[in-house]
C-alpha cells in the first residue's frame, strides 16, 4: 500500500521534531531512534506504516477532543 505523501510528510515533520537521544518503542516491533524512524517512514514499510497509523490515530484524537475528556 502507498501512503499518502501529504500524510506521509506530516508525520516526518513531527517526528523531526523529536529530540535526537531517545528511542521509541514501536510495540512488537522493538526501540529506534528518531532517524530509524523517519528512514522507515519514507521507506513505507510496515514499521512505518505502524508509525503513520499511530500518528493518525494520535491527531484524530486530539481533533475530537478525546485525549482531554
């Protein structure tokens, strides 16, 4: 599946903004660094794909107002 680039350069834009020294845990998928991260985003692989999905998931929820009920 191709990922919409609009969406595809959102998430590298927030996850730009990350600090460099912390590693994210993707689920099953184990830890990774920023740059790991965005290098699978732009790969659209599955891991990215995930990391789309939960940023996704994350902006719908705050433009519902869930994350503050």
């Amino acid at each position: 599946m191709t990922m919409n680039q609009d969406i595809k350069e959102l998430v590298i834009s927030r996850l730009q903004v990350l600090p460099s020294n912390r590693l994210l845990s993707i689920g099953g998928y184990g830890s990774f660094t920023k740059d790991q991260v965005i290098q699978h985003v732009k790969d659209e692989d599955e891991v990215g794909e995930k990391i789309v999905q939960i940023e996704m998931e994350f902006l719908r929820a705050m433009k519902e107002g869930t994350l503050y009920a």
